[in-house]
C-alpha cells in the first residue's frame, strides 16, 4: 500500500482509562442522550487515522472495529476528506428527487460496473442499510406480484420495522417493538460450526432450506430470498461451499428476485469487491452501505435493470437519498480501494489472522472455531469440552483488549464471537501488535 498517515500510528495508553474527559462526557450523556443507544467503548473520539483512534483524553487506541466496516479507507482518508469539501463547497444538497446532479448518476454507473455480472444494472441510494434492505423487498413485491419474503437463522438486516421483521435475534433488536411486519418466513442458515451433521455440504444445507420453503410457503408466492453472503452480527458466518449457489440456482428457476445483503461484506472487506464474487453468484439485488462511502453515510440498491424499472416513478426514494456529498466521498472512497487494491490487502489480512489464530486454536481449547473472509474475521468462544458459547468470556476478552488501547467488536447469536473488522489501511506493524494483545487476552482468560 501507498499510505501515508496524518497521526502516529502507535498505541498508547497515557493514564486513566477511560480518562477524565471521557468520564466528564458520559456524565454529560447520561443526561442528555436516550439509554437505548448504547456503545462498546467508554472513551470519546478526538481523532481516527488508518488503524488509529485517539481519544479526548490522548490516549491512542488500536481500531479493529473500523466503526462496523465503515471506514474500510481510514476514518479520515485524506482524499475523501477532499472530495467532501470540495462538494460541500459547491453544494450540500438539493434533493436528487426535485433537482438532480451528476454524481449520483456517476455513482450508479459505476456500481453497474464493479457489482457481479454483466447484465444491464441500475441503482437507487437511501441513507442506511436498513433502507436499502426495505427497498429491495418492496422492489422485489411489485416486480414479482408476489408478498412472502425469506431470511434465514442468524440474519440482521436492520433496525427499521420491516427489517426487524427479517433480523433472526430478538434482543436488542426486536423486543418490545412489535408488531413486525407480515409474510416473513425464516428457513435454516449453513452454519458449519453448529451443524447438526457436520458432514452436511453446503448444497445439502441448502435443499434443506428449499424442501422448507416448498413445503411452508411454495416457491411461486415467493417474492424474495435475501441472505447475507457472509452473515455479520449474526457472528460472521460464512456458509458451507455450493449453499449459496444452490439457493440462487433455485430462486431463478422459480422466478424469485434473489437478494444479497452485502451491506457489512461489501466493498473489498471480504477479499474480494463483494463477497458474492467468492463463489461466482450474481444477485438479482445487491444492497449496499457501510464501507462505500468512507464514513459518510449511504446506503443503496443495484439491480437488475429490469426489476429496479418495474417501480412506478416516485415509487422510490426520500429527501437526503443520495445526498451530493455522501455520493462524492462514494467515488473517491471507491477510486481509492481501485489505486490501492484493497481487495488484494484484506486477502493479507485474512492471511495474517489465520496464521496466528489456528496455531493458537491448537493450544486453547475455547476457541471453538476460527472463520471468515478478507478482513471480515472471527473467533467463536465456547466452554471447554463442547460447542456451548461462552458469552462470559468473549466480553472479558474484549474489556482486557480494550484496557490494552485495542478495540475489537463482538457479536453472534449467542454473544460468543469476537468479530475483527480492522480499516483495510492498517499497517502490519499495527495489526501484529493488535494480535498480540488479543492472544494475551484469550490465554489469561480461558
């Protein structure tokens, strides 16, 4: 990589942590933000460069959280930061459903470009993934005049209420909010960890699903199957081979509009531009957000040019879809991860992690399994001598990193997988260290 850094990318740890100012801060929080946002960190971000953030008390801490595959470019990339200002210069919005702009036109010609398959495309963007997953169902209900949708066990596709409806974990993100929106129908994920039959192929697993949804639903009232390529909060499952082609494969022959969730694997996290590319899958939808944008926040579908057209005008859209500025730090964010080959770096990183992280599988028998893509990583925690998660030790193991000056994530089902989703700008110096830490961590709590 060709990178240079605006702050030192060195960790450290000056005094009190969460130190004075931090602690001055959540005062203030307690007193003025709702209680059901919450945080992972204690501390409050001054600065964030490449693998770095700096924290209001001046302590330098290690990012492998890259604010949920955000800020895959660095939180704030030189270049994007340019092109932001360069726009909010001329203009920060205007409304591309009342005056319309070059960029977002730019923007959609260049996902046609990048997004699997040669198909003619086209693209409409919103705000949040959540957005953009509510868009692919409603596009995907008037192309097919069809209503039942399909998620399957351990999704998250968002906060919103249909969204809710296809997220699989209930607490946080559905209890107490319903009633959810109908004619949602959940079949079984490939979960290879916690197959039942460990010897189960990802084409078996995926006959599984489909004798489910014949027998529930019957495949011509299905208007769309959306999954997650690799599953993110769900504890960054990756599908046994041959599931998701076998799903794709079935959905086309019953004519059903096949959705890929890409909004946290998209855009070079995976190893690849977007983790359908691993196993030569072309969505009839894709939805994206998170890293497309380097920090600014868009979302949006592409699609088949066919399907996305057979919405009535109007029928799509909203006020800051699309928004100009947003859509400028998209076409530098993209042109960067092109120049830099950031696809090519999380396949290093990926290498990195599974080198250290196997080896250290053999001598800790709480590591149940190691897994993921790219720089979208994972490790599943679980009581010694069988499969059951250890939600425990996954939060002590990520409190110790953290009081180290490394933040890493956790997720799963289960609250039992610490996630790894470090910038694609981190340096090897930086991530060996955060390593280190980590392996520290798990061998003095497990």
């Amino acid at each position: 990589m060709d990178i240079t850094y605006r702050i030192e990318q060195k960790r450290n740890i000056t005094g009190a942590f969460p130190g004075p100012k931090s602690v001055e801060l959540a005062a203030r929080r307690a007193n003025a933000v709702a209680l059901g946002v919450a945080s992972s960190m204690p501390v409050y971000v001054a600065d964030a460069d490449g693998g770095i953030i700096v924290d209001v008390d001046g302590n330098s801490i290690i990012d492998l959280g890259s604010g949920i595959a955000v800020t895959s470019v660095g939180a704030s990339n030189e270049k994007v930061a340019a092109a932001v200002a360069a726009q909010a210069a001329r203009f920060t919005h205007t409304c591309f459903m009342v005056t319309p702009y070059e960029g977002y036109v730019e923007l959609a010609e260049k996902l046609a470009e990048i997004t699997p398959g040669t198909q003619a495309k086209k693209a409409v963007f919103f705000n949040s993934g959540s957005e953009a997953v509510e868009n692919a169902i409603k596009v995907a209900r008037v192309a097919t005049g069809r209503t039942a949708v399909v998620a399957f066990d351990h999704a998250y596709h968002g906060r919103t209420n249909l969204t809710m409806g296809l997220t699989a974990k209930a607490a946080p993100y559905k209890r107490g909010f319903g009633p959810l929106a109908s004619e949602i129908y959940r079949m079984p994920m490939s979960y290879p960890f916690r197959e039942e039959n460990p010897n189960i192929s990802g084409k078996e697993a995926a006959e599984r699903a489909i004798l489910n949804m014949e027998k529930q639903i019957g495949g011509d009232q299905i208007a769309a199957i959306i999954i997650e390529p690799i599953q993110g909060e769900g504890g960054f499952i990756v599908p046994a081979t041959g599931f998701l082609p076998r799903l794709a494969e079935w959905a086309k022959e019953q004519g059903i509009v096949f959705v890929a969730d890409e909004v946290q694997a998209g855009f070079c996290r995976s190893g690849a531009w977007f983790a359908s590319d691993i196993e030569g899958i072309n969505p009839d939808i894709i939805t994206v957000a998170k890293g497309i944008a380097g920090g600014m926040p868009l979302s949006g579908i592409v699609g088949r040019a066919e399907l996305l057209d057979a919405v009535h005008p109007g029928g799509l859209g909203g006020t800051y879809g699309g928004n100009p500025v947003a859509v400028a730090a998209a076409l530098e964010t993209i042109k960067f991860m092109e120049e830099q080959d950031l696809a090519s770096r999380a396949r290093e990183i990926e290498e990195q992690f599974f080198t250290r992280m196997r080896k250290l599988a053999t001598e800790v028998s709480a590591i149940g399994d190691i897994r993921g893509r790219g720089a979208m990583v994972a490790i599943e925690l679980v009581k010694a001598g069988g499969i059951e998660p250890d939600m425990d030790l996954t939060k002590k193991i990520a409190a110790d990193c953290l009081a180290e000056g490394v933040l890493i994530l956790t997720c799963g089902t289960y609250g039992n997988v610490i996630r790894l989703l470090p910038p694609l700008v981190i340096s090897d110096e930086l991530l060996t260290e955060a390593f280190d830490v980590l392996e520290a961590a798990i061998r003095k709590n497990a």
